[in-house]
C-alpha cells in the first residue's frame, strides 16, 4: 500500500507539465522565505543572548506568562 502510493506521487512529479513544477518552485521559494528568512530576521534567540544558564530562562519565561 505505501509503496503504491509512493509510487502514484513519483509518477505524477515525472509526468508534470511546465506549469506544476513551475508552481511547486514557487511554493518551495516561499517556504524557504517563511522557515529560513523570517526566523533570521523576525525570531532572534533574545533569551540565549539575556541569560547565561537555562535556570534564569526558565524563571524569566515564568515570569513572563504569570503577570
């Protein structure tokens, strides 16, 4: 069964036309922006660079969700 349906999507990948593999490179450009960009940019590491030790982290996180 999982070998069937590996094979359904290889076959459909091989047999695309222009405008499917143009779409699936769009769709894989923006999941590198998503994933990749916007955690460089948006979801900097702000508690390893605040805190030496995961002890202060954690009570900084608790803190932070209790008030």
């Amino acid at each position: 069964m999982i070998s069937r349906i590996f094979k359904f999507y290889v076959d459909g990948f091989k047999n695309m036309a222009s405008w499917g593999r143009t779409l699936w490179l769009i769709i894989l450009l923006k999941l590198f922006i998503l994933f990749f960009i916007f955690k460089l940019i948006f979801f900097s590491d702000t508690l390893e660079t605040r805190y030496d030790t995961d002890g202060e982290r954690a009570e900084h996180v608790i803190n932070a969700i209790t008030k």
